[in-house]
C-alpha cells in the first residue's frame, strides 16, 4: 500500500493488464482530497487504539482472576462441632463488561471535521482543509 502511495504521489500508477507501471496526471484537488481521506482514516485508527482498553484486555486473557465480577462461596465441610469450611472462587468479569467498563473516551476531532461534514463539503464544493486536532495551533 505504502508503495502504491509513493507512485502516486510521484505521478505514476500500476498498470494492471500491461502489468507495468504508467504515468498518470492527477489534478492538485484529487491528491488533495486522497491526503484528507487518508489523514483522517490515520486520525480514525489512532482514535480507537487510544480507547481501546488493551491493558485491561490482556489482563483479562492471562490473568483473568484479576479483574473479578464477584466471588462465590461454595461448602467443602460441613459437620457438627467442627469449623464451616468455604472454597472461595473468582468470576472473571467477562469481555465485554471489560470493554464497557475500562475503555476510555473517545477524543475525536473537532467537531466541524467529521465524516459528515466532509461528504457536505463534497457534495456542496466547499474548500476543503487538512483536519487538525484539538492541541494543533490554529492560523
């Protein structure tokens, strides 16, 4: 992916039935509407690795006594006269209280750089500048 990137910013593209590589001329919008598009995408997955809970994830898949949802009690002896014997046992909290519990907040982007507001800008042919995010400084 990342080479068929760098022809293309350099002007080239794969030819799939010449199987070889052609010039190609694209006009400054259509690069700079790919740069967006891929930005953003980048912005997106960083986004949900930043709240996925990944930590607590593999702490659950490893250890999962750890992050425990209760415990149950269950009667190994029981006789007249002599101590109560208890079996303690941990209920693992299951995947997905771990995900509703632990996963942090999504901090996005502006909210005037959207998806949505990006197809309104294509649709309505709006100027259309790279997203920034919110500790960007602002011209």
């Amino acid at each position: 992916g990342l080479s068929s990137l760098w022809r293309l910013f350099r002007g080239k593209k794969w030819n799939v039935l010449r199987q070889r590589v052609d010039s190609c001329s694209y006009d400054l919008d259509q690069l700079r509407l790919l740069v967006i598009t891929v930005q953003g995408l980048i912005h997106l997955l960083v986004d949900l690795i930043n709240s996925l809970p990944l930590y607590s994830l593999g702490l659950r898949l490893c250890r999962p006594y750890r992050l425990a949802a209760g415990v149950k009690f269950r009667v190994l002896e029981k006789e007249a006269g002599r101590p109560l014997r208890l079996l303690m046992q941990i209920n693992p909290l299951s995947y997905n209280h771990v995900m509703h519990i632990y996963r942090l907040p999504r901090c996005g982007c502006h909210p005037k750089h959207s998806w949505g507001t990006l197809c309104r800008k294509l649709v309505f042919g709006e100027l259309i500048y790279p997203w920034r995010q919110r500790e960007d400084k602002q011209d």
